[in-house]
C-alpha cells in the first residue's frame, strides 16, 4: 500500500468498526521515539485531516508532520478523507513517507476537504470518538479554518487528542500573524491585476475586480496595493460611492483614462449590504456564499459616473494551483510544529506564527473572533490613494 503511485491509486479504507482491534493507547512504553523506531515499535498512530475551503500550502504541512512524526517520533500515520466526513464515515488512506513524497510541492489536498459541520450531526461527537478509538489513534491534527477548529475545539473539550493547524486563504484566523495560501491567493489576485491594467488602458475603462476574503479584506489590501489599483475597497471600512467615483474621475482628468478597482468579496454596498449568491444554500456552518459585489459596484460606477465599466470575479483561481515558496515554507513550519503540539500533549491547542517563531495559542482564542484589518492599514490604502 506504500508508494507515491499506490497513494494516488489507493482506495479508501473503511473497516466495520466492530471487527477492529482496539489500540491500546493507555500503556506507556517504556522506550523512547529512538528505541521505539529500532525495534518497529510505532510511537504514536495520528491522524491528519482537512476541513474546510482548500488552500495552497495544506499538502507542505501534512508532509512535514509525517516525516518528522515517522523518522524522529516513530509514529505511524493515517489521513481521514475530505474533512469531518471521513471521520464519520470511517474513510481513510495510510500516510507514509513514500506516499507523501514531493507532496509540498502541490496545491490542493491530496486528503480532499468538506464543509461538514460535526457538532450539526445528531451523535457526531460520539460518531468521531467511536471512529478514532476503532482505529487506534492516539492524536488527531485537525488542519483548517475557524469553522473546522470550533470542531476541533468541540472534540478536544469531549477528551479527544487533537491539535489544530490554522488554514485560509483569507488570513483571517485571530492570532496568527499569517496563514498558508494568503500567500498564494494575493500574488495570483495581483498577478490579475497587473493584467487587469493594460487592458483597462487600451480600452479606457474601469474594471473592477473581486476577491475573496469572507469579511476580511486582507486579500483585498495586500493584491490592491501590490498591484497598484487605484481603488480598494475592504468590507471593514464603509463604501463611500462618491469617494470612489472621484478617485476614478481624478484618473481621466489627470490623463490616464482608465482605473482598476480592487473590491472585497464582503463589502457592503450602499443600500444592498453584502451581495450574495441567491442560488446558493449557506453552509453547514451557516455561512452564505459571498459573490457578486464586483458586478454590482461595476453598475453602480457605470449608472452613476458614466465610464464604461466592466468586472472580473477572480473567485477560485485564488485557491487553486501550487503554493508560493513562502506558503510552501510556512506550511512545513507549521506541519512541523504540529507534530512537536502532539508529542507534547498539547491538547486543544493551535499552532500560530508570532513574528518569526511559530508557537501555540488555545484554539479557544483564535476562533473568539476573526482578524481584521484596522486603522493601520486604512492609512496605507489612504495615503496611497490619489488626493481628491
Ligand atoms: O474561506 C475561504 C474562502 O475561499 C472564502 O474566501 C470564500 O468566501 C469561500 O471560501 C468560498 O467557499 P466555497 O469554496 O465553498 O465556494
């Protein structure tokens, strides 16, 4: 079952829980990792899943945790498939050297991920203690958002071993200084960007581009001022049409007739609020599904200010394709630092970047609230806006 090729062609196992030995993980062997690994003696058996929207970066942290689980620890390896799902549906794959060999490198998740909501499911608790007790795991590493990490929480409060590792695009998870695929998410966004404005100059239009970010507008910021848009609209921070409409306007009066702006998938447009997909069901962590905002504003630019506009909704190619060297990087730090979390028990706990050490805060405090831009960094989109 080991190997690169026989990960990618493995099936999923699922084992009637009932004809399963359980492991037994109350006895304390008396070896260290060490000795543990010269007499085949496995440490500890840890899972490893993914949960929530996928971003660049999640294949670097499940690498690092297994290989620094299996050659310094000792430790043996499965990954449930997409997310809490694969828990409750007893769904798995082995994870081993050779079969997350080179797997940094790639964007996605070779474990896939869902949105299933755990504490939703009458029993689920119980569902995942009797699932993870069946396959003798002795600790779970739970790689997600704040809505997979509520799950986390949940578990580790019911007795289960688990660890989190903060994953978004959106790098809104309180108390870590930055989040793999943030990365990745803004130099695709401002790659578009620059595109986005020697065609708007050709043409002498406006063309507004959305991107992702939930109800943070970090993405927004990060691309808009990387690529030199000269309007970007966060959703912490009221739209106000005729600023932007005078932005615009000081473009063609001052001879370059064209503008990009750049606008938060969560900003709230005056008299509309937040446009969402009325097609779209929310979530099983009730969250609906943002998108739009970027057609509406262009309208609005339009109607109100008559250059001919047109939009770009940027949507999920800022998940997609391989991660950055940065988030490629973070990822393995923070795989790393996982494994170390379990080793030490560290229970309930996820791990964060502080400056430049990565560290551990309760994944209580980080899911308390969602990180936000503030005044800061509205003084740089301010002073680099055009003075109307
Ligand atoms: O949270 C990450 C994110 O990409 C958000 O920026 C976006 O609103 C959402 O997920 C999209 O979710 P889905 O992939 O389910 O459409």
């Amino acid at each position: 079952m080991c190997g690169k090729e026989s990960l990618m062609r493995v099936r999923p196992v699922t084992i009637p829980l009932d004809t399963r030995a359980l492991h037994c993980t109350g006895v304390e062997s008396a070896k260290n990792p060490v000795e543990k690994i010269h007499s085949g003696e496995v440490a500890m058996r840890v899972a490893l899943l993914t949960g929530g929207g996928d971003c660049p970066g999640l294949n670097a942290v499940i690498y690092a945790a297994v290989k620094k689980g299996i050659n310094h620890y000792g430790d043996e390896f499965i990954g449930f498939l997409a997310g809490w799902r694969g828990v409750l549906d007893n769904n798995w794959i082995p994870l081993t050297l050779d079969g997350t060999d080179g797997i940094q490198l790639k964007g996605g998740t070779i474990l896939h991920s869902s949105r299933t909501n755990v504490k939703k499911v009458p029993g689920g608790i119980e569902k995942v203690q009797e699932v993870l007790r069946a396959n003798g795991i002795d600790a779970l590493i739970a790689l997600g958002g704040d809505d997979t990490q509520s799950v986390t929480l949940a578990l580790s409060e019911h007795g289960i071993p688990s660890v989190g590792v903060p994953k978004t695009i959106d790098n809104d998870i309180n108390g870590t200084d930055t989040t793999f695929g943030f990365d990745t998410a803004v130099s695709i966004a401002t790659e578009a960007i620059d595109r986005l404005h020697t065609t708007a100059d050709a043409h002498n239009r406006v063309i507004v581009c959305e991107v992702m970010g939930r109800d943070a507008g970090w993405i927004a910021y990060a691309s808009g001022v990387a690529g030199g848009a000269h309007v970007i609209l966060v959703p912490e921070k009221e739209i106000d049409i005729d600023h932007v409409i005078a932005l615009i306007k000081y473009n063609y009066d001052h001879g370059k007739h064209y503008a990009i702006v750049v606008v938060a998938e969560g900003c709230h447009l005056p008299e509309v609020g937040q446009v969402v997909n009325p097609d779209a069901k929310r979530d099983s962590f009730g969250h609906a599904r943002l998108s739009g905002i970027g057609e509406a504003l262009a309208s609005l630019i339009e109607k109100k200010a008559g250059y001919e506009t047109r939009s770009v909704n940027l949507g999920h190619t800022q998940r997609g394709g391989v991660p950055t060297a940065y988030d490629r990087t973070l990822g393995q730090r923070y795989g790393l630092h996982a494994i170390d979390m379990v080793h030490e028990k560290k229970w309930g706990r996820i791990a964060v970047l502080h400056g430049l050490d990565i560290t551990d805060i309760p994944i209580k405090e980080a899911i308390a609230t969602n990180r936000r831009l503030d005044k800061r960094f509205f003084d740089v989109i301010a002073d680099l806006e055009a003075k109307v």
